[in-house]
C-alpha cells in the first residue's frame, strides 16, 4: 500500500513505525492520536494519509489486501474522511465529523478520520476543530493534510504530530506513471519534467492528449503576447482553456453523481422528478457548483504555475545556467524569447505571476489578475535589441 508514495521513503518509515506501535498493546496507549502530514501539491499527502489509516486499520504495518477495496472507497465503517469540494471547509462538516470521533470503532481497533486540505478550514473551524485535537479519544486518530505547516493556525500546530514530505524527483514520478499507469517511458519522463514532480498532475499530462493539448496552448500563447490589447485577448483565452480543463474534469463525476443520486431515489431514467425529491437533487447540484468553481480556480492556477515554468525557462537560457529545461520540447522558441528581452524582464514577469496567484486567493477578478500578469510578459524583440545595443 506504500507503493504509490514516490520519494517518500522517511515519512513512510515514520509512519509503519506509529502503526507497528499502535498494533502492540503494550505501547498503543502511547500512540500519537492527532497528526499533520504536509507537502507541496502533488507530492502524495493524501495518499501517505490514506496508507496509514490503512495500517491503523489493518492492525498491520503493511496494511491488509481485504481492507484495501473498502478504504480506497472510503466505505470503511471506522474511517471517516472529511474534504471539501468548494473553497473552504465549513463549520458544520467539522462539527458533524468530530460527532462522529467520539464513536466507539466497529470493526477495528481505531477510529480515523483524514481532513484532506485542512489549510481550507477558516480560523473559526480550525478553533471549533482545536478542543478535539487536544483530547481526542482514545481510539480515534486525526490525520490531517495541508501544504504546510504555516497554513494552519499556531494551536492546532502545537497540538499534532508533523510528517513532511519532500517533492520526488522527475525520474521516480516517471517510473511511478510506467509501473502503475503502463505510460511509454518517454511520455512518462515528459509528462513528470512538465509536471514538476506534481504526481496527480503528471498522471493527467501523461493520460489525457487534450490536457497536453491545453498546456502546449498556454506556452504559445503566453509567447505570442506582443502589446496591452494582445494581454488582454490572451487573459479572455487562457480563461476559457481553464473552463474547459475544469469542465473536463468534473462534468462526467457531476452526470455519474446525479444517476446515482436519481437511482438511489428511485427515479428512472427520463422519468419527472417528484417534488418531494427536488431538494435533494438541488443539494446535490449546489456541491456540484461549488466544485466547478473549485475547480476553476485550480484550473488557472495551473495555467499560472506552467507559466512560471516557461519564464523560469527564459530566464535560465539568459543567464546561461547549466540547468535542465521543464519545456525542453520547445527549446527554440525558449531561446527566441530569451533573445528579446533581458534577465530583470524574465524576473520582474515571474514576480508577476505570482502576484497573480495571491490576487485570484484573494477574490480578484480572475481575467484582471491574468491581464496585470501579461502585460508585464509583452516581448517586443526590436525593443529588447535597442536596448543591448
């Protein structure tokens, strides 16, 4: 079950030793009942999360093949998992899930409970949250992930156990997509470099032709972009490839979900909706909104971390550097970019998209925060060859 955690070696063997305690009965009541797992997006916290709440499980370092179905599926009676699908977790979600902490287990050993990205919590929920992280019961387990430390509040940092994660080399992701995915190896080791060691992100790159496709698209035009009305044409277009890379997403999971959910009321196929089941079917669409918008906001924060690997790229063919390309496959225009401006254009762009990234956290107008951001990539190479001469 440890598998799939590439590069992940110390906190895998920090973890099957906290399981391999748990098991023993002589020292389980020493177990550490409130943890935080953090790394950077892609680097597998979910997943360390979800193999250690297999081996609590399990009584088994190793995990169990028979639980591994049941906490793949999150069906497991005594794991109980909370995340969310909008921008924040809500108050409510935390309340209900600590109601459910102080249950007795079913089957196992342990109670767990995983809260995929904590660092969405409010301060408000993280301090409701905070009184069960200091006395949690004594068969429940709290497993928490967030990018890092600093996205939770100090008490609740004081109050768990931390694991961190480091970003796995491109050559362990490649091998990662090979032997679980069955990807060629050089779309593999393509897909890993595009994805920076981003896992779920190389998985797509390397699965899907139209997820390439919209990358390939955001390089050429981030490129292209030579004056204000060009930026601005270009910010209206990168919005639309980050609706429909959302769209791709989440528009099959939304028409699964309201089968099933029609299903599960009774409904068949083509048949009316009673009036009596429509506030459900409603609920249901609500998460499903907040999901899109979710997922949008992802959406264009990977079109600006691809960004970021593009000027990075500029800015190491100005300077020389002998360091590796993440867009090798498009190595000639990097150069031709990096002809027509200088190394302080490079920067100042790069600080520009992150400046960019804060705003849209922020609630700025995504295509305001995009056209700041692009304006300050405008390359004009009889400009740039002024200035050199």
């Amino acid at each position: 079950m440890w598998s799939d955690l590439t590069g992940q070696d110390a906190a895998i063997a920090v973890l099957r030793s906290a399981a391999r305690a748990a098991a023993d009965s002589r020292v389980s009541a020493d177990m550490t009942h409130s943890w935080l797992i953090t790394g950077p997006p892609g680097s597998g916290r979910s997943n360390l999360a979800y193999a250690f709440a297999e081996a609590l499980l399990s009584g088994e370092p190793d995990g169990d093949e028979r639980l591994r179905a049941q906490v793949t599926a999150r069906s497991h009676p005594d794991l109980h998992v909370l995340a969310t699908e909008g921008v924040i977790i809500k108050r409510d979600d935390v309340r209900d899930m600590v109601k459910r902490s102080h249950y007795a287990p079913s089957v196992a050993h342990y109670r767990v409970v995983v809260v995929e990205d904590a660092d969405r919590m409010t301060e408000q929920t993280s301090n409701f949250l905070l009184k069960e992280l200091e006395e949690p019961p004594p068969r429940t387990v709290w497993i928490l992930c967030a990018p890092s430390e600093a996205d939770l509040i100090p008490t609740i940092r004081s109050r768990v156990r931390s694991v961190r994660l480091q970003v796995p080399d491109i050559a362990a992701v490649a091998d990662l997509l090979v032997r679980r995915d069955g990807v060629d190896a050089e779309l593999a080791e393509r897909a890993a470099r595009e994805a920076q060691s981003h896992i779920g992100m190389a998985h797509r790159l390397a699965t899907s032709a139209e997820a390439r496709d919209r990358r390939d698209e955001t390089l050429r035009l981030a490129l292209q972009v030579r004056s204000t009305p060009g930026a601005v044409l270009t910010a209206a277009r990168l919005l639309e490839i980050a609706g429909d890379d959302a769209k791709a997403i989440t528009e099959l999971r939304d028409a699964e979900e309201r089968e099933h959910t029609l299903r599960s009321l009774g409904v068949a196929p083509g048949q009316a909706v009673p009036a009596a089941l429509r506030s459900q079917l409603r609920a249901l669409e609500e998460d499903q909104k907040r999901r899109a918008t979710r997922s949008l906001r992802d959406g264009i924060d990977r079109i600006l971390v691809d960004l970021a690997s593009l000027f990075r790229d500029i800015l190491v063919t100005q300077l020389g550097a002998e360091v590796d390309l993440v867009n090798l496959e498009i190595a000639a225009d990097i150069a031709r970019a990096a002809a027509s401006a200088t190394p302080a254009q490079s920067l100042a762009t790069l600080d520009a998209i992150q400046e960019a990234r804060i705003r849209i956290d922020a609630n700025v107008q995504p295509a305001l925060a995009l056209e700041a951001m692009l304006v300050s990539a405008i390359r004009r190479p009889e400009a740039a060859r002024g200035v050199r001469s």
